[in-house]
C-alpha cells in the first residue's frame, strides 16, 4: 500500500510486544538506523520488541525497515513531530500491550551483544549499591553546591531511569577502543537552568565508573520502569498517522519541548515525585551524537530549542527562590558565551573574526527574540505546569 509516494508499514503490536521494548524515533536517519537495528539483531537475549516511530521520513527509512528489518514493529507519521511527541506515541502503546521495561536508543546508537542482558539482570535485583547524596534526592539539591555523596543501598523499584554510559562513536573501530570518549553518564542541572550531559567529551579513565544517583537521564540512551512512567502520565491526546488512522497516546515527556530538554523535564518530575536515576557505567552504548539535528542543516533550529527549552524548563519546574536565581545569572550565562564565541580557525584574520563573531551574535539576539514570543505564546502551558507541580508538592509533603 502507498501513500504520498512512500510505502506504508503500519503493524498491529497489540498482540506481540514483550515485556521489554526498544523505541526508537527516527527522522531521515536510514544509513544510522540500518546500523542500530542490526546491532539489537546481535543481542545475546532475543527476548524483547523493538518499535521504531519514523516521523515522516524522506530518505526510504520505510522501505528499509520492511525489506531487512520485517521483525521491527512501526509506526509510521506523515510529518516530524519531534523526539518528545514520537516516544510519547510508541511509550503509550507499548504500556497499553503491557510492556513494563522501555529502552529509549537514539537512531545513531550501537549497542555491544550483551547490552540488554546486563539491564535485566539490573532491575531483576531487589536493591542496588550506589553513591548517593545524603541530602537527599529532590530536584533542587542539585541545584545546591557541597552535595556530600555516601554508599546507600536502594530498592531497584523505586529507579525510574537507568542511565548507561555513552560513549561517542567513531568510524575508526581500533582507535574508538583505545581511547573511549564519553557522551553522557547520565545528566546535571546547573542553577542558571543549564543541563548537560555528565562527563561529556571526557576521556574515560573509570572516572564515572561506580554505580551513582544522578539529577537526570540522557534520552539518547536510557532504561526507563514503566511503573515510574504509568505514574506521572499526563493528558491523553491524538495523533493522525502515515496511514489516517488516529492514535491516542499520553504524554510522558512533554510535547512542547519537541526536542532538547524534554529528558531533563521529566527527570525533575520524577526526582520531585520521590523516584530515583541510577547511572549504570557496566553497561555501555555507542552515539555518534546530533545526526537527526545535523540533518535539519539549520543553523538556528538547535540554538532556538536549546535557548527556547532551557526557559521553559526553568520555568516550569523552579521554585521561586531558584528562578530568582536563576534570573541572577542567565545575562552572565550568555555573555560568556556570546564573548567566547569559537571562530573556525585561529588562522583566520582578526578583523574575519571579528565580523563573525557580530553575525553570531545577531543570529543569537534573533533566535533569543523568538524564544521570548513562543514563551509568551505558551505561556498558559508552562503556568498551568508549574500551578500542578507545586500543588502535588504541598499535598506530598
């Protein structure tokens, strides 16, 4: 069957999901998302469903998941509508088939033979042994400097997220071996609203190499309960697909977010909620890291969401006395950045330098003045979000 010139894969995953799903979200990331699937292909546990959401593809991703992958369950959307909205779609229908166990793999991931093995024999323990800090684990002790971390055992019911360590991938298979190069071990929240990816660009000396309470987990790559995510589903919502027919779905990550930020959202919810995140570094996967964003070839398109994105998180999810804060130190946060803008050469003459670095920052004012109107637009969506969290607080406590 065809629709708009592109073949249509639409499966019924009611009666066959498993208990364990790998969802993938892809967008235009055939050559990358080849590689992925045939690496889950080559796990030493078989036991598990992978879903790919393709959001409107134009590259025959379609045609490859149904030519070599025909195993993979799919569903396919007519147009992009972002990594937020995407894993909502397959997290809500995994959950509705009864999957309790959701692996988020970026489309740009491989993962070693034994990756999913070692993650069930993960949560299959009752507890777990890691470094934690002592003042315990709201959101906004990590907001606070002097955190003191100890040795505490957990229950493994109470982890939401377990976050592996990913490392980046090289084509060079010899030399990404000798020197392993870290994406993420999990993820931090900066007081000024920032959030990164815990060791990232980092060579892995064993660094990151104990078992640790982190604020949040990295989307690219992570274990996520589905106990934790049935726990603080949003509204429900639709979603027409490739095909017309309407889905509904929950949402998890919030769809506004589109991409960017939208892991570091629903980690502070679950960190407000009483949940634990757990960095695994014994369990490790390979990112090429900003593929789908480099497809997009927009200069402006990740700048407007990371800008856009890190206000609405702040938004939504500080308390007052943090957005104060917060508020203190964004012009700093900017100057620094706008002032140690990288040129592409040291080579270049002063004046080229110069002159780029006043074009990135008129693309920067640019960008900023349209954050500030779609912050304005939406602004009912973040009030509303920031009334609810508080007043789930107030009745927790």
């Amino acid at each position: 069957m065809a629709r708009n010139g592109r073949r249509l894969i639409i499966k019924s995953i009611a009666l066959k999901i498993s208990k364990w799903v790998v969802i993938i979200v892809n967008w235009n990331g055939k050559k990358w998302l080849r590689r992925c699937l045939r690496s889950l292909r080559g796990q030493t546990d078989q036991d598990f469903t992978v879903l790919v959401v393709d959001n409107g593809s134009q590259d025959d991703s379609l045609e490859l998941l149904e030519k070599d992958f025909p195993e993979t369950e799919v569903i396919s959307l007519p147009e992009n509508t972002g990594f937020a909205r995407a894993n909502n779609i397959a997290i809500s229908q995994a959950l509705e088939a009864g999957a309790e166990h959701l692996i988020l793999l970026n489309n740009d991931t491989e993962v070693p033979a034994e990756t999913i093995c070692s993650l069930k024999k993960l949560v299959k323990k009752k507890e777990i042994k890691v470094l934690s800090p002592r003042e315990g684990c709201h959101p906004t002790k990590w907001l606070e400097r002097g955190k003191s971390l100890s040795w505490q055992r957990i229950k493994t019911s109470q982890v939401a997220a377990w976050a592996p360590k990913i490392l980046l991938m090289s084509d060079k298979k010899e030399q990404q071996q000798e020197k392993k190069i870290i994406d993420a071990v999990g993820t931090y929240v900066l007081p000024d609203g920032r959030c990164g990816n815990r060791g990232h660009g980092e060579r892995d000396k064993g660094q990151y190499g104990k078992p640790e309470e982190v604020f949040g987990f990295c989307g690219g790559a992570a274990l996520l309960s589905g106990t934790a995510l049935r726990a603080v589903a949003g509204e429900a919502k639709t979603q027409k697909t490739l095909s017309g027919e309407i889905i509904t779905y929950r949402t998890y990550f919030d769809d506004l977010f589109f991409a960017y930020y939208e892991d570091a959202d629903l980690s502070w919810r679950w960190r407000s909620a009483g949940w634990r995140i757990v960095s695994v570094p014994e369990v490790e996967i390979y990112h090429r890291h900003s593929v789908t964003a480099d497809n997009l070839q927009s200069s402006t398109f990740k700048a407007y969401y990371l800008n856009r994105n890190r206000f609405l998180f702040i938004l939504k999810n500080f308390p007052l006395a943090f957005l104060k804060r917060a508020g203190r130190l964004l012009p700093t946060s900017y100057r620094r950045s706008s002032g140690s803008a990288a040129t592409d050469s040291r080579n270049r003459a002063n004046m080229s330098r110069k002159s780029r670095n006043w074009r990135r920052k008129l693309i920067m004012i640019g960008v900023l003045f349209k954050v500030l109107l779609s912050l304005i637009f939406h602004w009912r969506h973040w009030y509303r979000a920031r009334r609810k969290s508080f007043k789930d607080s107030r009745r927790r406590s």
